[in-house]
C-alpha cells in the first residue's frame, strides 16, 4: 500500500507508517491538475490545506482508502464525494487542542489588559498606564460557543481563573461536565461576558456569528476566534466594535484568508480588515492558534493511530 504525502508532515508520522509496512513518497510541488494523472496510484493521502479535493480530482483517485488531514478544518474535502467513493476521511483535532485552548486564552488576557497596545507604547517610548488599566476575568460569565476538542480545552484552561464557564454546542446533547455548564443559546447570550467561539466551519455555520446573532447578547461582550474566519461576518462585527456593542475581539482567524491563505497579500483585503488593523481594542494573528512545536508531532501521533485503526494495524 503506497500513501502520497501533499504536505510536509512530522516526520513521526512517515515513520510510524512505514512501521506498519506502508510504503510513503511525497510531492510537495504538483497542483492539482498535474495530480490528476498520478493520483490513482495511491492507497492514501496524507495532507493539510495546499490542495484542494474536489470530485473530479477524487474521481481519479480509484484506489483510494483514507484521506488523512493533518489538522482540523475539511473544508478542502469534499467529503460526501469521498464517502460516496467509500473513501474514509480523518483529520486531527486532538492534536492540536491544547494549543488551541491555551492561544484562545492568551488572546483574551491580551485583549482585557491592553498587552498588545502596551508594549508597542512602551517600545515606542510612551509610558502609558491609566488608558490600559485591565479588566480581570474573575467575577466574569465566559460563553463558549461549540463544545468539542477545543471548546472543552479552552474551558480546561480557564477554570482555575475564577469565572463561570458555560456552553452550547448545537451539535452535541449532554455535553456539561465539571469545566462548562451547558445552556441553551439565548441563555449564553443573556448571560455572557465573553463569547469564545469554537464551532467548525460548513455552509450552515457562513456567518453564524452576525450582526443579528451579536445583537441578542445583552451584555456589551469582548470576542474571541480561534474557529474558522467564515462563521464570523467581519463587516458586522466592526459595526458592533464602533457601537461598542462588542468591547474588543481576539481574532486568529478572517474569513477573507481562504482567498490568500499563507500570502503576502493581506493588504488587498476589504475595509472591514483595515478597520481591525487600526483598532486598539483588537488583537490579530494569523491563523495560528493550533500551530505549536507540540502540535506538530501531536497530529501525526493522532493520524497514525487512526491509519493504523482503520487499516486493521492498530
């Protein structure tokens, strides 16, 4: 059984897959169409974001047995296809979780005690302190708005800070536990202070996060992503940063980066991004928050146990 590398993955992983008697070879360079014509020839497919998995490309695949994704999102998968090929995909997310919800954190204790903006003053030679007095977030009602692997990291990692954690996960039933108590959505968005989103991204979730959905808090609230760009409309969460209907927002993701992801062209993005950039109630990274050394090896130990499960080799 031959597996086809697309990007390059922690190096534990090829190992272990060829522990198992897989043969691996990688090409980190053929687009999508020069894949075309090699692509039948494999047994599995090991990747993370650099090419695309539409029907067409899937279609050739004919031997084809597992998708492995090196990290969370399948956006780039067309999964229906590749189940209707009978062509199992598997992703990550315990892998990186922890990173997640200890990104998530720091973002928001960036946010609530101005650290961002103090240290580009102080670097500056401003000696700024009465503008940046802090918010602590004990006392303080944390929403989190889906519950999986990284919504219960990002409650594991706050629930030493005083605050009371709840959360809703359309997806899930009987989902509280001891770091989270699990409300209906209109008691999250009664009750919070601050909302941590954690939900994946399909065509159900564009845009879930609106300016309808942001409006029903009723509470001012500070924002917290580290999901997917496209569950949250940007346009509507400036409108919401200018009414002070939002506080300030903790962004690692933007939904306008699928068009120009791991590019130098952000500065072509619409004006609700430059509006982001210039805001001093805004913290932004890009799309980092589950890209840890850790995390690295973590998703390669978790796909290989699943390659070796779904292979009979577990």
């Amino acid at each position: 059984m031959t597996i086809l590398f697309l990007n390059q993955a922690h190096p534990i992983l090829r190992k272990r897959l060829e522990q198992l008697g897989l043969r691996c070879e990688e090409d980190l360079t053929s687009t999508e169409g020069e894949l075309m014509s090699k692509i039948g020839r494999y047994e599995g497919l090991v990747l993370r974001s650099r090419v695309s998995l539409r029907p067409e490309l899937l279609a050739a695949a004919t031997r084809l047995r597992f998708i492995a994704r090196e990290g969370v999102g399948l956006e780039h998968i067309d999964t229906e296809f590749a189940a209707s090929q009978g062509i199992a995909v598997l992703s990550s997310p315990e892998g990186s979780r922890d990173t997640v919800g200890e990104h998530a954190l720091g973002l928001l204790l960036m946010l609530l005690n101005h650290l961002h903006q103090a240290d580009r003053q102080v670097r500056a030679g401003e000696w700024t302190r009465e503008p940046n007095r802090g918010t602590e977030i004990k006392g303080k009602t944390i929403g989190i708005l889906g519950y999986g692997n990284m919504g219960q990291s990002f409650a594991r990692k706050v629930s030493g800070l005083e605050a009371t954690v709840i959360a809703y996960d359309k997806y899930r039933v009987d989902y509280g536990d001891e770091y989270a108590q699990a409300v209906e959505l209109d008691e999250l968005q009664a009750r919070a202070d601050i909302l941590s989103i954690h939900i994946p991204y399909d065509p159900l979730n564009h845009h879930f996060i609106d300016g309808a959905f942001l409006d029903r808090f009723q509470k001012p609230i500070f924002l917290i992503n580290t999901a997917r760009g496209l569950v949250l409309d940007t346009a509507s969460l400036v409108r919401r940063l200018e009414s002070g209907k939002v506080l300030g927002a903790g962004l690692d993701v933007l939904e306008y980066e699928e068009s120009s992801f791991e590019n130098d062209s952000i500065l072509d993005w619409p004006a609700p991004f430059h509006y982001l950039r210039s805001a001093g109630n805004v913290v932004l990274s890009p799309h980092i928050a589950g890209w840890s050394f850790e995390s690295k090896r973590g998703h390669a130990e978790v796909l290989a146990d699943k390659i070796a499960t779904l292979l009979g080799k577990g």
